[in-house]
C-alpha cells in the first residue's frame, strides 16, 4: 500500500486549459514562466507541494507575471516523489489531467513579497 496525501500544484492561469485537457506536463511549459520565474523546466518532471501552509507559499512567491491557479493532485505515491536539491520536491513523470483538481483559480500576485 502506498501513501497518497493530498498533493498541490501552482501555475500560471495561461496553463488552466492545457492542464484541464493534457495533466500536468513538463514537457508542454511555455505558455507561461514557471512559478520562481524560470522560462524552461527546471527538472523533468512536475513540482508539487505537501500540504496547503506550503501551497501559499507557491502561491505568494509567484513570479509568472500575472495570477495562478492552486491544482490538488490525487492518487500519487509520494514514495515517488524526488527532492530538488532547495528543499522542494517533484514527480519525475507526467501526472494525467484525472489526477488533477482546481481547486482556487486566478489568485492575483502578492506584492512585496
């Protein structure tokens, strides 16, 4: 048996339909920068949070240039799950659009942060 927490996920508003239709995929990004401002795909694979505390910290250091939506992610093995190297950590594969839920749509960016 594995253990399938409840996962996060932030990105731009520009991939909601990408995202509805494909999942989520490293290999589609280019519509929008990624959440810390990279233009390409840092790792291949997708980020996600645990937990909301660390979603909202997704959500206040956005850097895509215009608002984000907050995605569940369901059904995932976190024994899977790779740590970057930062703290963070992602799931080196494609994660299908059934396992994905918005859940808060075109957050606005925080500023001064």
């Amino acid at each position: 048996m594995f253990d399938t927490s409840n996962l996060f996920h932030v990105s731009s508003v520009l991939n909601r339909q990408s995202i509805a239709q494909h999942g989520l995929d490293w290999t589609r990004m280019g519509a929008a920068r990624g959440i810390a401002g990279s233009r390409r795909p840092e790792v291949e694979g997708i980020f996600v949070c645990r937990g909301e505390e660390t979603a909202e910290f997704f959500l206040q250091i956005n850097n895509t240039g215009g608002p984000v939506d907050l995605w569940s992610v369901d059904g995932i093995d976190e024994g899977l799950l790779l740590a970057n190297g930062n703290g963070f950590v992602y799931l080196p594969g494609r994660i299908p659009a059934a396992r994905v839920r918005l859940v808060r749509s075109d957050v606005p960016p925080q500023l001064g942060f």
